[in-house]
C-alpha cells in the first residue's frame, strides 16, 4: 500500500437543510482518502427522506482526484435513483477545472456561486 492511501482525509464535511435540499459543504481534499469520509456522511443523508434536492458546495474544495470524482458520480447516480435533483453550488477553481477537463462539466447542474443552486431550489415550481 502507498503511502498515499495510508494519509489521513482532510475533507470536511458540513450538512445543512433548507425547505427543498439537503445541503452538504465540502472543504479541504477530495481524494482517495476522502471516500469514505464522504461516504459515511452520505449514507446518513440516503436514510433521510428524499429532498427535491441535494446541493453540494464545492467553493471550499481545494484538490480533487479520479476518486473524488468518481464519488460525485456515485452520489449523482444515488440522486437520480431517489428522484432528487443534484446540484453542484460553488464551482470555481479546482472544481472548475477538474469538471472541464473529465467533460463532466455538463453532466451536472454546476453554478459558480452556491447562492444560485439555493435560489433555485427555493424557487417555486
């Protein structure tokens, strides 16, 4: 094993809740040692019942590897399976570049500013 897998996670993870979303802020790394961190805080959001939608602020993500995109994915997936809408709020930098560069820019609903994820989520239908 790597020395890199052994290394310690330095993803934060903050939930929140609105009327209609679910709100998870990220901070620090997400990578390989992220997963499970994310995971496990992911899992208590799969018990609760489904929001109209899920907002993951990314603004505080400082590096992103395959791995933590991959897990985007799985939670993308996790959404569409539940009938909930995810949003990515907060995509600049990093965040930005990584989703450009893997062309999974336009497989998410990606806005720069996490306020505009949470407008249109408050927004009535």
């Amino acid at each position: 094993m790597s020395a890199e897998a052994n290394r310690k996670s330095t993803l934060s993870v903050t939930p929140g809740l609105s009327r209609n979303a679910i709100i998870i802020r990220l901070g620090g790394e997400l990578d390989v040692n992220a997963v499970p961190v994310l995971r496990e805080h992911m899992q208590h959001i799969w018990e609760l019942p489904p929001k109209p939608f899920l907002i993951v602020d990314l603004g505080e993500v400082t590096f992103c590897d395959s791995m933590g995109m991959n897990e985007l994915i799985s939670v993308m997936q996790r959404c569409e399976a539940r009938g909930t809408r995810l949003l990515l709020g907060g995509v600049q930098g990093v965040m930005a570049r990584v989703l450009s560069i893997t062309g999974l820019r336009h497989a998410f609903e990606v806005f720069a500013r996490v306020d505009d994820a949470l407008r249109l989520a408050v927004a009535p239908p």
